[in-house]
C-alpha cells in the first residue's frame, strides 16, 4: 500500500481540488481498518472502513479528509495497524498550481550494481562471442570516419 500522489496546490480554491491518491501496490485485498494517513502538521485521517483490492486506488478528495495540503512543503504518512510507517510522499519548497506530486520508484544501491553486474557479465560475453576483431571494427571505421569529417569541417572554415 503506498501514497500514490497527492494535489497541494490545485488551480482554483485548494479545498475544492487537493485530493490524496492511495495505492494498493499488492496482490491481496487489503482492509484499512486501523490505517491512518497523517500530515505534516500531525493533522490525521483514519482510513477505517475502506477496503482496496489488488491495483486498486482510492482517491481522497478534502472535503472528505479535512486535510489541508501545505502549499510550502508537505510530508504524507500512510501508518499501518500497528503504528508503523508503511510509505511517505512529500515535497519540498513551493507547490507549483495544478502540479501533482507523485510517488517515484527509487534505485536502491543493491539493484544498480546488480544491473551493472547484469550488463558487463553480457558485454564480456558479447566480445567472447563476436570475437575482438569484429567488436572493434566498427568502432575503429566510425571513430575515424568522425575524424576525416571533423578534418573536412575545420579546413573548410579556414579557408
């Protein structure tokens, strides 16, 4: 379950347009009761009664929430059963109008340099295969064909 995006600073009057977006990012129907969103201001809304299926979304609009979004900086915090902190979304600085602030998946350390093992284990195995001299023949042919452009060019503009 995350906080998909929320509307601080909608065109028009905030308490008509602000909504706060919730995603059940799961697989499993997920029962609310005892979750909580929660605002900077330690203003909170109790989600108690809302059931969201797998993919699901639920839109929150103010006039249900009674949240009011801070058009200069704003942490969300979806907080679980328990007490815990499942997700937060926020921003810094001021909210552009009509601008939505949305959730961005992160890299973590851990699948960047996995990504990057990935990638040079299928380029050494690419060289092995292709053999040396037809992975760098087309380098060197475009590398030098640059280069006579590149000579073309800077003699014709001293002539």
């Amino acid at each position: 379950m995350v906080i998909k995006e929320f509307l601080p600073n909608p065109d028009g009057k905030d308490t008509l347009g602000e909504y706060i977006l919730l995603l059940n990012d799961s697989d499993e129907l997920i029962n609310l009761n005892g979750w909580k969103i929660k605002d900077k201001s330690g203003k909170i809304f109790n989600l108690s009664g809302y059931n969201l299926g797998p993919a699901e979304k639920l839109k929150l609009p103010y006039s249900r929430t009674k949240i009011t979004l801070n058009n200069d900086g704003e942490e969300l915090e979806l907080i679980g059963p328990k007490g815990e902190i499942i997700h937060k979304l926020g921003f810094s600085g001021q909210a552009k109008s009509g601008v939505v602030v949305e959730m961005r998946k992160e890299i973590t350390q851990e699948i960047r340099e996995e990504f990057l093992e990935n990638k040079l284990e299928e380029f050494t195995a690419n060289v092995v295969y292709t053999g040396i001299n037809n992975f760098w023949l087309p380098i060197i042919l475009t590398g030098l064909a640059l280069t006579s452009i590149s000579i073309w060019i800077v003699k014709k503009f001293q002539d």
